[in-house]
C-alpha cells in the first residue's frame, strides 16, 4: 500500500511535458507518426504524448497522418489517433472524412481484419457525408490516384450501407460486384436482402431482391436457409402466399436446403393473418412430415390465428397441446389470448387472464395493457382504458407509440378531432414521434369528419416529416375517392400505385368492388375483383363479404351463394357477417322460405345465429305480410331467453300498428320499457300514426305530448328539407365565389398535367391570402401526394 502511494505521489509531482520545438507541417506529421509507431505510447497512453501538439494539429495534417503508409500496419494507434483528433482538435466530429485518408485508414482496418471497426467508421462516414455520397460515387466509379476498392472494402460498405438506413445504394455495389464477377459473401448478400425487405415492403422490393438472388447464384454464392427465409418473408409480407410456398419447394428440390421452423412459421403466420386455416392443417402436415416439430412460435402462431377469427375454444385447444408438448404458454401467447377475447367483447375475461398470468409470474408487458385498453374503448368502457394507462404508469410499463396511438385511434373514432390533435402534440412533447400509424389515423379521422382541408394538411405534414406513406395512406384516398362517386380516378390511382411501389392489397382492391356496387355497376366491380384474383392478391373473408353484400343488395343472392363457396374453396372461414348478408339478401328478394332453408343449413355447420339474425328474419316475415309467424319467431326467442334489442321490438310494432292491431303493438311497448330497451322515436312514430289511422287523436296527442316531456321530439321532414337546403346553398355561394374557382381549376388543372409540385405551390400561395378551394380538389391534391411517393428502390 505504501509503495502505492509513494508511486501515485511521484507521478502527480511530474512536471507537464515541455513544450514541443518550432516544427514545419512535414516534421509535425513525421514526430507524430513516430509516436503512433512506437508500441508503448500507442497501447498506453498516447494522448498523454500527443496533447502538447494539440494546438499545432489542423484537419489537413490529421488527414495526412491518417493516410501515412508507415502507419498502414498499426491500425490500433490509426484509430486511437482519429478518436483523440475527433474530440480535442479543431476536426469536427459530425464532419466526413475526404476520400484519401478515408480510404487508406479503411485499408488498414479491413487488411487487419478489424471489420467491426470499419464498418463503425463506415457507418458514420455515410451519415455525414448525406445527402452528397462522395464514397458511394467513388465506390462505383473511381478515378486515379484514389486506389480502386477492393472486393473486401465492397462487401464491408454494402453491409455498412444496409446498417445506415441506405439498402437501394447498397444494392448499387452489388450490382457493380456482379459486373465484375466479384461474389459477395453469403453474409453480405442475406445482409442486403433483409434490408431491402425490412425498408420498403413493396412489390418493387420483392422483385428486385429475387432479381438480386438470381445474381448471386449466377456468381457462384450458394444460399443458406436464411436467404430463403428472407424471400419467404418478402412474399408473405405481400400475402402472394402461392410464391412462398413455391419458394419453400424450390429451396429444397433444386438448392438442396431444408427449410426450418422459420421458413414454416413465417408462411404460417401470413395464413393466419388470411384465415386460412384449411391451408394451414395442410402446412403442418408437410412440416411434419419433414421432421420438423412444432416449436413454441408455432404454437403460438396458430393461437393466434383462432383468436383473430374469434374461435377461442380452438386457440384453448393449442394451448393444450402446447403445454402437452413440454411448451409451456408465454407472454405472447396470454397476450394472443387476452385480444381474442376483447375482440369478442369478454373484457372481464381478458383481465381474469391478465391476473392469471400474474399468478405465473409472468408479467404482463406493454402489448398486454395496449390490447386491454384498446379492448376497453371498444366497449364504451373508457374510464377502465384510462385507468390502466395509470395502472401502467404505477408498476413501471413504460406507454410507447401503440399506447398512445390507440387513445388518439379512439378519439378520432368519437369524432373528437381537435382532442386527437392535442393528443397528437402531447405525444411529442413527451419524447414520442408520430408514426405513420398516428397520422394515417388523423388523416381517416378527418376525412370521416368532412374535413378534407386538415386531411389533407396532416398529409403533407407527414410527408414534411420524412415519413413514408404506405398501403393505409393509399386506401384512404381511395376510400375518399369512392365516397365521392369519383371511381374512374380511384381505379387511376390504383393503377399507378403499383408503379410507385405501394403494396396494393385486397383492401385497395375491395374499396373500388363496393364503391363500384354503390354505384350500381356490378360489371365493373366483378372486373376489379377479377384484375385482383390475376394479381394473385388473395381476398381475405372482409373482402368476400363485401363483394357477397354488393351482390345482395343488386337481387342476385343466387351469385353471391358462389361466391360463399369459393371461399371455402379458398380454406376461408366465413363469419356471422358472411351468413348473415346472405340470409338479408333471400329476405331482401322477398324470398323469405329460402332465408329460412338457409339459416337452418348453417346452423347444422356451426353457425350461431346473433341478434342481427334475428333481426334480419323478422324483418323478412314483416314486410312479406307473415306477421303470425313473425309473432311465433319472436315468442320462440322471448322463451330460449335470447337477446333482443330495440329493433326486434320496433319492427313487429309497426307491423302490428300496419295491420291495425294496436292494442297488441301497445302491450309490446311496455314490454319494452320493462326491460329498458325503449320506447324511441321509431316506437313513438309508429304507435302514433297507427293511432291518427285509427280516428284515435286525442291519444295521439297525448302521446305527443309524453315525448315532448321526455325531450324525444320527433324531427319535424320539413325542417331536415330546409337545413339540407340552406347547406347546398351555403356550398353554392362557395362555389361561387370567383377566387375558388379559378384556385380551384387551376390547382386541378396541374395536377392532371402531373405537375403536383406547382400545384402545391399554388395552393400555399393562395391559402396564405385566405382564399380556399373546395373539397374536390382537396381530393385531388391529396392524391397527388400519393402519387408523388418515391420509391426507395430506384433504377441501377
């Protein structure tokens, strides 16, 4: 201990180095080198004998040291030396190197095989060099007396290119390595890939990373497993399910590589999120059959699956075999679970389950409080969803984007606006960044508002902000478009979606099929629903109800009862709302027996009939004048205790009233205030009409009277005729208005020239003088932004 301190005393009493000789930059750099050189002071301390020439140092001679050849075998003393300059010396940290010293202290590095150190220098050299890319351009073109890269420099920057966010440049290098016969490495190439898939999940991407693999074998590069599941996932991001299962075969027959479980689990999971649950038995199967065992993600790949279709029984199944199989059930799997039944409504369920798995101790994480709450705003229940918000706050779950995403999801979802806005500004305040996510959430909201000119600003907002807009951004503007009876532009910006790199899925697609059976053109929409199916873009069972619902709404329920069988050709399961749209179109023909034949089918398949059912068949039996059946039907309910609701009642009541039986009506309508379920403005309109008929006044009056004391007046037609009027007229003097015409016209003017960049131009101009434009070409220009998406992967 003593000598320690005698030591320590000794060494704070050296006198500081003396100050360095008068020396010209040549023997500045010379007496620097030859220190770095020097193995003591460049392992143990060479800031200590570097500092005194601290204030001599400028970047050019920093750069001349860096690229010294003497010190081309001392990486170590290099990179000591770049890291000291950086913080102490007059070269500023967020500046890029020039391409001689860079290049040099590269060469050092990677001849040493210091790639982990290259890649760092690499990875920071590209940040700072953005948006001008000296490297990149030297990379694919180099010009004396720079040294042409080597293979090894090649396969380090596209890995480094891929790290800092840059695949499409990375791709770039790949494309020169193949020009030049130089084979990347099995790392570099699956490196590329994954960051092509991961960055821009497009059609585009998928073709170019097949295009990019295609390369490497011709080049020699034989792909491992991982490529494959690269590609796998590439196509199961865009659901082209056909391709990856294509893929799973070709990897085997004609590469000689065994898919693994992550090869069966992402295709699995992809089936799931489709509810093909015939495609999947199958898949397992053929897993099996490969020796392959089901791991845990598997398992819970398929609880999944039968939680999001709402077959939790089954997903209870999985867990059994799971736990039988020595796998026992996580925090996903509870997780999986816990949404299943929020989605069915059984909030009290889903928090049994959140306690159960405390009991485990498993603690639930942030998804397990996100999916409650958001099942909490789903069951009018929001005071509950707030609460957990506290709850996570108090034990410490951090709330994230999702959190927040959901509570501004529900706001907008209230027609709440300016509360989602605020929400939106708190959210930034608190250190979180609005994702894509939030403002297509802003964006849907305000458009459902009417409020196209704030769609539209949050829009560009997004854009201003760097962030991407995808699939959902895509398909509001389309949604926009149908609502607006505008199809021929909505099925123009379809066409060019595809060529701007969006995923155009069965959503895209399904918008135009119902807006073009809105419309009344059932030809054009069974023409879109086919241009789908030739995509290879495969219907999911939201999809297929809307086209069976366009179909029973257009009297040709025979058609859609195909299409019902085509789905299950296709391993979909249908729903409540595929049975139930079906049942409504026989009613909606008149043809009320085969409703019945129909739904006596079903139930013999499963199929448990809801209250809209019920709903559906009275209805049916009303309007076809079968009012004693329809009495009968609605006893049978009454005495099996099934739930009814203020339509069940209120469509035999105006029955009844229609065909004069009052007093019978009457006695519904106290029924129905027992079980507080009304009476309502329907009731009230019904009973009172039928009593007018009836020469009864005086009750009528009376009756009028009762609601008028209950503040449940009914809507006097002519007032609603009027404030229809006034607000046409009020959008007529808008339109009249000179200055947002010619705005108007001349904004859209541009845009179908293609010219989006002077029509924003414009319209920035002429807002900022207070003049505004009306909501088509809000719709235009909003489309034009879609239109205006560049594409990540951009030509080699």
């Amino acid at each position: 201990m003593a000598t320690t301190t005698t030591t320590a005393t000794a060494t704070a009493a050296e006198p500081p180095p003396p100050p360095p000789p008068s020396l010209n930059s040549t023997q500045l750099i010379s007496t620097i080198t030859d220190i770095l050189k020097n193995p003591t002071t460049a392992t143990s301390a060479p800031c200590a004998a570097l500092s005194p020439y601290l204030p001599h140092l400028t970047p050019p001679i920093i750069h001349s040291i860096l690229s010294s050849p003497t010190l081309h075998h001392h990486p170590s003393a290099l990179l000591s030396f770049l890291n000291w300059a950086s913080s102490n010396s007059a070269l500023k940290p967020s500046t890029p190197l020039p391409l001689p010293p860079l290049l040099s202290l590269l060469s050092s590095l990677i001849s040493h095989h210091k790639f982990d150190d290259a890649k760092s220098i690499l990875q920071s050299q590209i940040q700072y060099e953005h948006p001008h890319h000296h490297l990149h351009r030297h990379l694919l073109h180099p010009s004396p007396p720079l040294p042409p890269p080597s293979k090894t420099l090649l396969n380090t920057c596209i890995f480094a290119y891929c790290r800092s966010g840059w695949p499409h440049l990375a791709a770039q290098i790949f494309k020169k390595m193949k020009r030049h016969k130089l084979p990347p490495r099995l790392l570099t190439l699956n490196t590329l890939l994954s960051s092509l898939v991961k960055k821009d999940p497009s059609s585009r991407s998928t073709r170019f990373c097949n295009e990019l693999f295609n390369d490497a074998v011709k080049l020699g590069i034989a792909p491992n497993v991982v490529t494959f599941n690269i590609l796998i996932s590439g196509y199961c991001l865009e659901y082209k399910l056909k391709d990856a299962l294509e893929l799973l075969k070709t990897m085997e027959v004609d590469f000689k590589c065994k898919p693994d479980n992550a090869s069966y689990n992402t295709i699995l999971g992809a089936m799931c999120k489709k509810g093909r649950l015939h495609d999947i038995r199958d898949l397992l199967l053929d897993m099996k059959s490969k020796g392959l065992l089901p791991n845990r993600n598997t398992y819970n790949i398929l609880v999944d699956g039968y939680c999001k279709i709402g077959w939790l029984k089954d997903a209870a199944k999985i867990v059994e075999l799971m736990t039988q199989d020595n796998l026992l059930p996580d925090v996903w799997t509870y997780n999986m679970l816990i949404n299943g039944l929020c989605k069915t409504g059984r909030i009290d369920e889903a928090f049994k389950l959140r306690d159960e798995m405390e009991g485990l101790k498993l603690s639930p994480d942030a998804i397990t409080y996100n999916t409650l709450i958001n099942g909490c705003f789903e069951a009018k229940r929001g005071s509950l969803a707030f609460e957990l918000v506290d709850e996570m706050r108090d034990k410490g779950v951090k709330l994230n984007e999702v959190t927040h995403n959901i509570m501004i999801k529900w706001c907008c979802k209230e027609g709440k606006m300016k509360e989602a806005s605020e929400m939106v500004e708190r959210m930034e305040e608190t250190g979180f960044s609005p994702d894509c996510i939030t403002y297509n959430t802003l964006i849907s909201g305000f458009c459902k508002a009417g409020d196209l000119a704030e769609a539209f600003k949050t829009m560009n907002r997004m854009g201003g902000k760097g962030l991407k807009m995808d699939t959902v951004t895509l398909n509001t503007a389309l949604h926009n478009l149908c609502r607006e009876k505008k199809l021929s532009e909505a099925y123009e910006l379809l066409s060019f979606a595809n060529k701007r790199g969006y995923i155009v899925d069965e959503v895209s697609y399904g918008t135009l099929v119902v807006g073009y059976f809105k419309d009344e053109k059932s030809e054009r929409a069974m023409k879109i629903w086919d241009e789908m199916k030739e995509k290879d873009i495969i219907p999911s069972i939201i999809t297929y109800n809307s086209l069976i619902g366009g179909l029973c709404k257009l009297g040709k329920t025979d058609v859609a009862i195909t299409k019902l069988n085509e789905l299950l050709e296709n391993g979909l399961v249908p729903d409540e709302t595929t049975y139930n749209t079906i049942i409504h179109g026989y009613c909606w023909e008149g043809n009320v027996e085969k409703a019945f034949q129909f739904h006596n089918k079903m139930v013999e398949k499963s199929f448990k009939p809801d209250i809209y059912t019920c709903n559906i068949l009275l209805r049916g039996l009303c309007c076809g004048g079968m009012i004693e059946k329809a009495i009968k039907l609605f006893d049978t309910w009454v005495s099996k205790g099934k739930n009814l609701d203020a339509v069940t009642y209120n469509t035999l009541i105006t029955a009844l009233c229609k065909e004069g039986r009052l007093e019978e009506a009457l006695g519904l309508v106290d029924d129905m205030a027992e079980k507080k379920l009304g009476p309502d403005n329907y009731t009230f309109n019904s009973i009172i009409g039928a009593l007018n008929d009836a020469g009864r006044t005086k009750e009528a009056e009376e009756l009028l009277s009762i609601m008028s004391e209950r503040n449940k007046l009914i809507q006097n037609p002519m007032v609603k005729i009027e404030d229809e009027r006034s607000v046409v007229g009020s959008e007529g003097s808008d339109e009249s208005d000179s200055n947002t015409v010619a705005c108007s016209e001349q904004i859209t003017e541009l845009c179908g020239e293609g010219r989006y960049k002077d029509a924003m131009h414009i319209f920035t101009e002429q807002t900022e003088k207070g003049v505004s434009v009306n909501k088509s070409t809000y719709i235009t220009l909003m489309n034009g932004l879609i239109k205006r998406r560049k594409s990540i992967l951009k030509p080699v």
